[in-house]
C-alpha cells in the first residue's frame, strides 16, 4: 500500500503532486505514493497553491489559515492540516 499520507500529533501530512491549469479542481486519485490534486489556477505568483488551499479548506472543512503547504515551488508538495472526521473518511475510502 502506498503511503501519500502520515499521521502525526493530530495533524496529516499529505504528499501531493498538484497539476496546475486543469480543467477543474479535483482530487484525481493516486500518482504513485502522491495523491494527484488538480488545480484550475496556473502555477502564477503563487495563484496554484492559494487555490489548492481554497479546494483543501472547502473539501475537508478546514480553515484556510490551518492549512500549511511545504515545497511552494515544487510540483510535489507536502500539505499539513488538523485531522478531522472528513480526513479520516476520505483515508479510510484508501485503505478499504
């Protein structure tokens, strides 16, 4: 099973790869041990990752504040927010 996540002191840690300039955003499943995120916003200024944050906070009722993205530039990032029950929910869907 392929780790895209860890869990630590009440918080995940998700290993992203983000593909800016989609169509739509949208969780689109694993890339190897990444989770594949898709982001409408192009990776300008930092608009890719403001708009990851909106999705992550809007997808896993998160405030955006709680939200920290580690390797800003890099494709593959790793994003660190509060466990809550929707995260839990949407792991478990991964390891049934």
């Amino acid at each position: 099973m392929s780790k895209f996540y860890e869990i630590k002191d009440e918080k995940v840690i998700f290993y992203v790869k983000a593909q800016p300039n989609s169509s739509k955003n949208k969780i689109a499943g694993l890339y190897g041990d990444n989770l594949k995120i898709n982001i409408k916003a192009p990776a300008v200024e930092g608009a890719a990752n403001k708009e990851l944050i909106k999705f992550l906070s809007k997808t896993f009722k998160v405030s955006k504040s709680d939200i920290i993205i580690k390797g800003e530039t890099s494709k593959r990032k790793q994003i660190i927010m509060p466990l809550n029950e929707k995260i839990e929910n949407f792991l478990k869907e991964f390891n049934d």
